[in-house]
C-alpha cells in the first residue's frame, strides 16, 4: 500500500511537471511503431501477395480437373497451358539361363486424345542392364532400332518428328535411368517400343537375385513445403484400398503445392515431381477398372540346376514348373509400388555342384544387325570403320566369357583344384581379428549436422568392436590429433575412452588432408617396423586387417596429389571412404576409394547413419582375399573387366567378364592372398556352358570401367571409347542411343503436336546416393521478424503499465482530475 | 510489486533483442566477411595463390561474381558483387556464395555450380531473367560472360542440376521461395547460364 500511494505519488508529479515531454515521448513511442511496422512491409512484402497468387491457381485447378477427369488420364492445366499424363503399360519379360537375364520390357504407349502427341518417358533399370536392342511396334509392323551417336541419334529422331513420322528413342541419362521418347503418337493411337537388355544375376551366400526397378513411393512431401500450407496426406502404399476419388482429392491439392506460377521457365522439369505422384493415381484408376498391375511380368527361369526356394520378398508370385524350369508370373491385384525382387537356390542336395564356373558365347550378338548399322554411321569417321573392318575378320573367332570368382573358403566345387586346403577352414570358421582406425574430419565445413552425423556414424562403429579387434581414432583438420599413439585393444573401457573422444569434437579450421591420411594408412606397418623384428612385423600383418573408415564431406582442393599418396602408401590397409552432409565431394571420395581399394558410401540423412554403417562394417568383417588375378595357364592375362579386381569378400563371389580369341582353350587360374596366404584356383574351360549375351555384358563392364577412370583431363577421350563400344555392341550408352523411324509420314502437321510426359518411375538409387542440393537459406529474417515483433509487444506492454499508451492518455485525465493540469483536446 | 509487474516486459524486450540481435548478426556477417573476402580475393588475383580471408578460416575466395541485367541491350548490374568461397558448406555460404566442389572448377570445362542463401547474397537473383549477364572472374583476372539461358525451380532431391556438362554451364543455386522466411526449404531457385564470347568485354 505504502509503495504504491508513493508510486501515484511520485507519477503524478511526473505528469504534471512534464505534460509536454511526455506528449512528445508517446507520440515518439507511436512514431517508432509506426515505422517498425512499416519496415516490417518493406522486408516482407511479396509473401502475401505470393500466396494469394497461388491460391488463385490452386482453385482453378480444382475447377479443371473435376469437370475433366477420365479414367486413366489426369489432365492439368498451367498458365493455360494444357498438360496431360500419357498412359503407359509396360510388360516385362524376363529369361534367365545360367548367370545371365534376359528382360524385354514392353512399353505401350496409349493417346486417348484427339490431338498429335509426342510423349516421352523416364525410366529405371538396374544399375548393371546393357540395353542392346529396341524396336517400335506400329500394330503389325515392326521397326528394328538402329544404333546411333547420341546426338546424331538425337538429331535423327528430332528430324522424324518434324517430318511427322513415327519414330522412338531410347536413351541414356544416367548409368541406370533411361529415356523412351516417341513421336507422333496419333489420336486414340498405341505404339509400343520395346526394349530388350541383358544383366548379370547377383549371387550372394548361396542365393541368386535379380531385381527389378518398378518403385513408385510417395517420396515427394510438397505439402510439407514451405511453398504452401496445405497439407498433402501420404498416400498409402497399398494404394488398392484407396478410392479414386480419395486420390483425386490429394492430386489437387498436390498441383497447387508446385510452384506453378514458375511453370513458364520450363515445364518438363517441374512437373517431374507431379508426375510422379500422378502415376500412383494412374494405377489406381486402372486397378479400378482392369483388375490388373499396370506391369506385367513373366519371369522364364532355367537355372541349369534343381532350384529351390523361389522367393519375391515385395509381391505374391505364381510359381509353375519343375525341377530346373520354372514360369513366374505377379499375381494379378497387385500393385507395383515395389522393385520386383526375385531370389532363388540350389536344392540341398545339389548345393555341391550347381555352379559352373564359366559360361562362354562364339561371336558377338548382335554381328548382323550392327553391319547394317555400320554403313550408315561409318560414312561419319574413317577411323572407326577401320577398326569394323577389322574386328568383322576375328568376330567369329572370338569368345565371350563370364567366370566366377570364389574367395578359397567358398569353393567346395570339383573342379577347383585347392592348393590351401588348411587356410580355408581357418577363415570360414573364425571372426578375423582387425584393425579399425575410424578417420574423422573436423574441418569448418563440417560443422552443423555433418559433423553429428559423422559422430554418430563413429559410435556405432566404435560399438560393433570386439576384444579381439584393434582400433584408434584420429581425428583432423588443419591440425591432427589421435586416440593413442598405437592403435588399441578394443575392450570396454578403451571403448569408452574413445566414445569420450569422439563426443568432445568440435568442427573447425582448414582441411589439411593429407597428413592424416599418411598417419591413418601407413603408421602401424612402420612403428612396428621399427621396433620390432621383421618377423613380428609379418605376423601382425597376416592376422590383422586393416581398415581405414574415412569421415568426411571431401571439401579438399589438391586431389590429384591426394590420390598418389592414397597409391603409394596404400600397402596392406584399405581404405573406406564415408561421405557425408549435403553436397559431399563424391568425385574425390568415390575416387579415393578406387585408390585405397575399398568402398565409398553416402550417408544423406541422420536417420541413415545406422542402416549404411552397420552394412559397411558387416560386408567388411568377412574375411577378405586381396590381390586377386585372373591368368591363362601359361600366365598372359585375358582381356577381362572389371579390369582391377577387387578383394573379394566371404560368400560375395565375384563375375568377372572375358574376352578371349576362340583358338585359346587354355584353362583360367585365379589367384590370391587370403591373410597373407597365396591361393589359386584352376577353372576349368573344356567343357563350358553356352550362354548368350555375354558380349553385351563384357562391353557393359568395360564401359562401366572405362567411365569410372573419367576425369576432367581425359573427359574426351572417355567419351570416344565409350561410343566405340557402345555402336560396335550395340549398346545404349552415355554416348550412343537407339532410334527407330518409320519410313511414312502419318501427321501431316506435325509441328502441332503437344509433348507428353509419361509418368515416371523413381528407382529407389535416384534420391539417396545423389542426397540433396545444398541447403541456401538462413532463418535471419525469421529473426529479425520474431525480434522485432517481441521488442514492439515488450514496449506496448511496458507503456500500458506506465498508462502511456494513446487511448489510455485520453482516459487518464478524467480519473485524475483532481491532478487537473491536464488539458485535452 | 512494481518489478513484478515489469518482469514480463523486460524478458520480453530481452528475448526480442537475442533474436534480433541473431538474426542482425547473419545479415552483418554476410555483408561484412564479404569486405575481408575481397582482400583475400585482391592478394588473390596478384599471385594466384589461395589466401584465407581470415586466419581460422576452412576456405578461401576462387571467383568474382557480378550480375548484369540486360535492359535492351544497355548493361547495368545488378546487387553488389560476390565473392565466391570454396565448398558449398553451411558455414561458408553464411559468409558468401560458394563453389559446389563436385562441380568443375571456376573457368573449367563443364558445369560450375556456385550456391548462396536467397536471404543475402543470392537475393538479387529473383531479379535476374532469362538473357541476363552474370560475369566471373577467375583468379587470373579473366572475365567470364555467361549467358542465362534457364531459370528452374526445382525439388532438393533433383540432383541432376549438378550433373557434369560438356560444354561451359555456370549454375546459380539458391532457396525458393524467395520471400520464405525459414531457414530450411523444400525448393530451390536454379538459374542456369552458358558461357558467351567473352573475346571482348560486354560492359
């Protein structure tokens, strides 16, 4: 009571004595608001008016595709620009025979308007598929693909589609995503291309796989974007039990979300992400009305053994057949929002000899069709006709191979011959002791969440140690700091120990590289070295392996000079590379570990860390054989991809590629070192089986090879060898693409036409691995906004208690009338 | 009684002024690291050698980077100009647009990419149109003239904007939309530009 009688005591004076200053000072008060609040609008003026615009557009859309739906067909409109989604069924077939697959996959594309339309379509294949052979199927007729240098294939097909002829492209865009385009589409029209590739199985602990890519996922979350509040809900992956008109609903509130007052700059692109989330709704429409998958797939399965446990993980199979032959269809009702996944084995009882180590093919696949080919590109370069010339001489005589590659524990199979019969049992049975030094980059530019990312990435390798393993921790940025000097035992409390180290770190500073890289590859060879005797030098060598896990996001200039150090200090240690953050330098990290003969894996995301390290550390905690040759008997070494062996890893044996002149019947002998013990193995090739497409894969393997030693300085050359290869097998490649024109024009106004975009399939490899544009933007503005905003409520309320504020100034002379030297106007 | 009631103002007043003063230090640090970048840029040009604008720092300035708007066919640029850092890492675009290092280099053959934060120094892209002028300068003082022939929005998983190039492509990455206020966004503003005779100089 007494202070507050003070405080009117004291305030009213105030008011009396100072009537002037304090009218000056509210109206300050008033002023300041004024201003902040306009500078405010100034700051962030376009947001408003941004998201009315695309409210507008949002409701037009609406409007449109209501009224325009059809079944199977999804029409938006743009700017005023129709776009349509073109229909497409695809049917796969599939032929395995030994080690090989065989896919046709049949894409038809259906016109159900009444317009011209070009349509183009993206698609996935699996990473290692050599696509050797397309052909456009009008109704009865059927046009045999012709291979061509991409952009004189390009050209070819841009020319067909001005001269309105039918024509098709298949193309490369990625080493596992290829583009079908097809032009002049007529109304109510269907053209069919179809393409045919060969891949090798992949084997693993027994199992056969195959896979296929056919995923279409929900990835995109525009409705979680900034871009507009409206949520999207998810749609659920079993999307059978969704009404169409449920899907409906999310596609239009998915096209709003897309920033379609941007749509003028350039529509294909944008509307990928659409695109996608409309195919689901395609198949959905359709599943309503054809009771069937939009793919179709018929696998013809011809092990060359007695299979067993045939398996599809992702959808419901039908099984027919017996023993070594066996027909697998999808069953019908499915849908394909899953990689068709297929995997099979040997019978039990069989398990001892399904595998023949090689299989071989005369002559190359695709001799006639490419002579014909031959004379419509060679009139481009002398050069490489020469060569035509001279390889159409040898073609004959030339054989294809595919060898499998076992590591020595592996091979119980007759006709290996075992030269170490006493190593093979040691490793199969025991976990092989190593030594783990976990490399962490604490430069500046991992700071934020690459660093936490790496730390974690770190903890869980540190936790999969055992006592028997050795392991340190070094970590580094311009300056290199470790664990210990020597590498440690890893029990728990060393553990521990680096679990403390590794939390504490701190990103910041320069890159300096090199030195921990010299330090991480080369110092226990060269300690031991020194101290002790050469025979306790060789000894720690044959027991540990060691393995260099190497975190970083790459951001170093002197990469050249990196990877001859990498070279020459290399010597027993391997080294993994861990990319992480968002833009990591893969070149440099994928190369490095080309170098350092091990791995490069990509960590995107916090919530990957566990899945993508626990993968490494498994595949690397098999015993391993180093140095692995492929030889004749007679020591030459065959022509064989991939060129540079790599170790070969417990239950993951490898398929190697030959090529070899016919005449040379010589058996192959594979050799190695497994914990510093020499092997060989003796393959046996008089009584081989046949298999075709070998070639394709051979090429397939070199391309990849060839491509994979790319660098800025050689860029041309690469691409030189590539198209080479690609036209003298056929192949569709970086640089070559096969197109197929029909010889009539059938659209007399062909410059009409609309361009479709097929809906597309996302392989599930596009998103993870490439990760994310890098992040560009700062919530400085946010904080500004929240800043200012706090000050003006904190400055209000702060006047409302002083009784300052305007409308309380005009009360306050009434109730303080007795002060009285107030006056108002 | 009285301090009671002031309590609530003055931690208002008080949070307020730790975000502002947040937020103001991004805005400052941009601009001014932006003044020490172009010392180390000037020292730069003189030896061709990489100078750290400040002792602790993790990169160092490759390229000068302008942008010109091409008003019927009379130049006149755009914003400041950048200093382009190297590596694309949180912390440096806070100081600066950076060089995607998967990308070619600056002057190289193929796809230079060079992001920067829509808030700051990328800001004036959202003027840029198609058949604008940005111009780099590499570390031998050669000007660079490339052309915008694309301006894209895209989704942050399309990589594909990073792919390599054949021929001489300079891409400009920055966060869309450009009025968000956030720090984190879904889309990204890509401007898309091919190098033009740069026999002679075009301004």
């Amino acid at each position: 009571m007494k202070r507050l009688t003070r405080y009117r005591n004291r305030k009213i004076p105030i008011i009396r004595n100072a009537t002037n200053k304090l009218d000056l000072a509210a109206y300050g008060c008033s002023g300041l608001i004024l201003l902040a609040l306009m500078l405010l609008n100034v700051l962030f003026p376009v947001h408003a008016m941004g998201s009315s615009d695309r409210r507008n557009t949002g409701s037009e859309h609406k409007g449109n595709d209501l009224s325009e739906v059809t079944q199977g067909i999804l029409r938006y409109q743009v700017n005023g620009q129709q776009f349509e989604s073109l229909p497409l069924k695809t049917d796969v077939r599939m032929k395995v025979s030994g080690w090989t697959n065989r896919v046709s996959v049949k894409q038809t594309f259906t016109n159900q308007s009444s317009d011209w339309i070009n349509g183009s379509y993206i698609f996935p294949l699996s990473s290692n598929s050599a696509v050797d052979q397309m052909r456009l199927i009008i109704g009865e007729r059927v046009i045999e693909g012709d291979i061509q240098p991409k952009k004189q294939a390009k050209a070819t097909f841009e020319k067909a589609k001005s001269q309105g002829k039918r024509a098709s492209l298949v193309s490369q865009q990625r080493a596992n995503i290829f583009t079908t385009e097809v032009a002049n589409l007529g109304p109510k029209e269907t053209l069919t291309v179809e393409i045919s590739y060969q891949e090798k199985l992949r084997y693993r602990d027994g199992e056969f796989s195959l896979r296929f890519p056919m995923t279409i996922n929900p990835r995109y979350k525009p409705g979680s974007s900034a871009v507009d509040g409206e949520t999207v809900n998810h749609k659920p992956l079993n999307g059978v039990t969704v009404t169409s008109e449920l899907s409906q609903q999310s596609y239009e509130s998915l096209s709003p979300t897309l920033p379609s007052s941007l749509l003028s700059f350039s529509p294909e692109f944008l509307l990928y992400p659409a695109a996608d989330d409309r195919s689901e709704i395609d198949y959905e429409l359709d599943d309503k009305n054809s009771d069937g998958v939009t793919v179709n797939l018929l696998v013809e399965l011809e092990a060359g053994f007695n299979v067993a446990d045939i398996n599809s993980p992702y959808q419901e199979i039908k099984k027919v057949g017996a023993g070594d032959k066996w027909q697998i269809s999808l069953v019908g009702q499915q849908k394909a929002n899953k990689d068709f996944v297929l995997t099979w084995r040997a019978q039990a009882n069989e398990s001892l000899s399904p595998l023949t180590a090689v299989f071989t093919q005369q002559g190359q696949t695709h001799e006639v069709v490419n002579q014909q080919s031959k004379e419509h590109s060679n009139k481009k370069s002398n050069e490489k006709s020469n060569k035509h010339i001279d390889n159409k001489a040898k073609l004959n005589q030339v054989e294809y191979g595919l060898v499998m590659l076992t590591p020595p524990a592996a091979s119980n199979q007759s006709q290996f011959v075992q030269r170490d019969p006493n190593t093979n049992d040691d490793i199969s049975k025991h976990h092989l002791p190593r030594e783990l030094i976990l490399v962490i980059d604490t430069s500046g530019s991992m700071s934020g969440g690459s660093l936490e990312q790496a730390k974690q990435a770190m903890l869980y390798a540190l936790a999969g140690l055992t006592s028997q393993d050795k392991f340190n921790v070094i970590e580094f940025n311009h300056a290199m700091s470790q664990l210990s000097e020597q590498s440690l035992v890893g029990s728990s409390s060393n553990i521990g120990k680096a679990n403390q180290f590794v939390r504490q770190l701190e990103a910041n500073g320069g890159t300096e590289i090199s030195k921990a890289l010299s330090v991480s590859l080369t110092h226990a060879g060269n300690q031991a070295g020194n101290h002790e005797d050469e025979f306790n030098r060789a000894q720690e060598h044959s027991t540990l392996l060691r393995q260099v896990i190497f975190i970083t996001d790459g951001a170093v200039s002197n990469e050249h000079g990196l990877f001859q150090q990498i070279e020459a200090e290399l010597g027993d240690s391997r080294l993994f590379t861990v990319g992480i953050g968002s833009a990591p330098n893969s070149y440099f990290m994928e190369r490095a570990a080309m170098f350092g003969r091990g791995t490069y894996t990509y960590i995107g995301k916090t919530s990957e860390v566990k899945s993508k390290i626990s993968q490494l550390l498994a595949k690397i905690e098999k015993p391993v054989s180093t140095d692995i040759k492929l030889t004749y008997q007679d020591g030459t070494v065959p022509d064989y991809w991939p060129a540079q062996i790599p170790d070969l890893y417990q239950d993951e044996p490898l398929l190697v590629s030959y090529k070899s002149p016919s005449y040379n019947q010589q058996d192959l002998i594979v050799s190695g070192y497994s914990q510093g013990q020499y092997w060989q193995h003796q393959i046996n090739r008089n009584a081989p089986k046949q298999a075709a497409g070998l070639d394709l894969i051979w090429a397939n393997a070199q391309i990849d090879a060839i491509e994979a030693t790319q660098s800025r300085s050689n860029l041309q050359r690469v691409k030189k060898q590539v198209e080479a290869l690609g036209m003298k097998y056929h192949l569709v490649t970086s640089q070559t693409s096969l197109v197929a024109v029909d010889k009539t024009p059938v659209n007399p106004m062909a410059e009409f036409n609309r361009n479709q975009q097929v809906k597309r399939h996302m392989p599930d490899g596009w998103k993870r691995p490439q990760g994310v544009l890098p992040q560009t933007a700062t919530s400085s503005r946010l904080n500004i906004l929240i800043g200012l905003s706090l000050l003006i409520i904190a400055l209000l309320h702060g006047l409302w208690l002083k009784g300052l504020l305007p409308a309380q100034r005009l009360i306050l002379p009434k109730n303080n009338e007795q002060g009285g030297s107030y006056d108002v106007i | 009684m009285m301090s009671f009631k002031w309590i609530i103002p003055s931690c208002v007043a008080l949070i307020g002024v730790s975000f502002l003063s947040q937020g103001a230090y991004m805005q400052i640090k941009a601009n001014f690291a932006q003044y020490l970048i172009e010392q180390a840029w000037s020292k730069t040009l003189e030896d061709q050698l990489p100078h750290k604008p400040w002792s602790w720092a993790d990169t160092h300035p490759v390229a000068k980077l302008k942008l010109y708007a091409d008003k019927e066919t009379d130049l006149y640029p755009i914003g400041q100009p950048m200093f382009v850092l190297a590596g694309a890492s949180g912390r440096n675009l806070a100081f600066g647009p950076s060089l995607v290092l998967s990308g070619a280099g600056v002057g190289e053959q193929g796809n230079t990419i060079i992001a920067g934060h829509r808030d700051t120094h990328f800001l004036p892209l959202q003027q840029v149109k198609k058949g604008d002028i940005v111009e780099l300068e590499t570390s031998y003082g050669m000007q660079q003239n490339y052309l915008i022939t694309h301006i894209d929005i895209v989704h942050e998983t399309q990589t594909e904007v990073l792919n390599m190039t054949t021929d001489n492509q300079l891409t400009l990455i920055t966060c869309y939309p450009f009025e968000d206020l956030s720090a984190n966004s879904d889309y990204r503003y890509v401007v898309t530009a091919k190098k033009v005779n740069s026999g002679h100089r075009l301004i």
